[in-house]
C-alpha cells in the first residue's frame, strides 16, 4: 500500500540521549517535512527537504538534525541539545509545489525521562 | 504569512450539518485556503482546499467568501467519527513550504 510509515508509535528514551525518528514514504514525493506537537497544541515546523541531499530548518530546528539521503526517507534526530524534547512529532510528504497538499505519517510519541 | 483565527470549539448534533468557520483578512491573492483534521493522537488529515470558487468533495464542502477574508468548511451530516480538531491553514505566498497550524477548532459531535 502507499503511504508514510513511523517508527515506532511509542518511543522512550533517558535525558542526555540521542535518539532518531523514522520515516519512510513510498508516495514518490519530493518534499517532506517533521512537526512537534505539544498538548493542545497546532504543528510546528521543524525541518523540511524539497529535493534529496537539501534540508531547510523550519521554525523550531534548535536541537534537531536531519538527513535526506534518499527520496523515500527523513529521519529525525532529536539530540540531547533539545531543552523539552517530550512530544508528538509528525513527519509528512508532499509533492514540491508549494500549493499541495501534505500527507502526514501516524506520528510517534517521545518521552524523555 | 497569512494567519487564521477559528473558534476554539464548537458542538454539533449528530446527522446535523457541522459549519466551521475561518478568518484570514490578509490572506494573499494567490494563497490557497486549507482544511485538515485532526483525530486524537493520529496525524492530521487532509480535508479540502480552494483559491477563491467554492469546492465540494465527498468528505466536505468549503465556502470562501467573495472579498476571501474568510471561509467556512461544511460537514453535511456530521458522525461521531468526524469528532477532530480541525484546522484552518492558509499557503505561504509565493512558493515557502512553511504552513502553519494553529490550534484549530474541536469539533465535538455528539449523539
């Protein structure tokens, strides 16, 4: 089936740590994009990629990093740099027009203890 | 970039039309007004989408008024599945990826 896969759904990790987020897409989409959610909270936008090897921060990039090594997949790494960590982060695809419409992964819920 | 006011909730009984409303006074000439949802701890959804003629498709109907400062998104016989935050989002003029969502509206359908 097509779609954006995230791994995984739940993910636990200590302060300090590194930790790196999936996501995979098979849509043939050019851009993508990660958002934080906080509760009750809109998306905010981390990083996006409009073409392989190219990656612009979005609003909130201080203590994440990217990689685009290849069209289907964007992961995230959440570094221990991030002050608040704990979250739901959202990664989507879409194609490059700026006008279309983006297609969001299940998301994967961090915890930081 | 264009920003977008919506009521923090609304009601609405089931099998009744849902009508959510979106304010963007400033929206640009050529920025397109966005509809998605969102189900408690899923990834949004996409809804529907328009520049300034009203659209229709099987999940909804978006009215965008004349002068485009504001627009209203219909759910014609909402269920209790259509309980989501909906969010209103206008494109970024001239090409960004930026889109911002705000916090949206909950929309709580109720039997």
């Amino acid at each position: 089936d097509g779609g954006i896969t995230q791994s995984p759904k739940y993910l636990f990790r200590k302060e300090g740590q590194n930790v790196t987020l999936s996501c995979e897409q098979n849509l043939n989409h050019d851009a993508m994009y990660w958002y934080r959610q906080d509760p009750g909270q809109g998306l905010r936008l981390i990083y996006y990629s409009q073409i392989v090897n190219d990656f612009q921060k979005g609003d909130i990039a201080e203590g994440y990093s990217v990689s685009r090594e290849k069209k289907e997949s964007f992961p995230l790494t959440v570094t221990s740099a991030q002050k608040n960590p704990t979250a739901f982060y959202l990664c989507a695809s879409g194609l490059a027009a700026a006008t279309d419409t983006q297609y969001f992964g299940p998301g994967t819920r961090l915890t930081v203890l | 970039d264009a920003k977008t006011t919506q009521p923090t909730s609304m009601d609405c009984a089931e099998g009744r039309a849902a009508n959510l409303p979106c304010n963007h006074s400033t929206i640009s000439g050529n920025e397109y007004v966005y509809w998605y949802r969102q189900i408690h701890s899923q990834g949004p959804q996409y809804i529907i989408h328009g520049l300034k003629n009203n659209e229709t498709n099987e999940m909804a109907s978006l009215i965008i008024t004349e002068d485009r400062k504001s627009s209203t998104l219909i759910l014609p016989h909402a269920t209790l599945r259509d309980t989501a935050v909906y969010y209103c989002i206008v494109r970024p003029h001239g090409g960004g990826f930026k889109t911002i969502f705000g916090a949206g509206t909950r929309l709580f359908v109720k039997a």
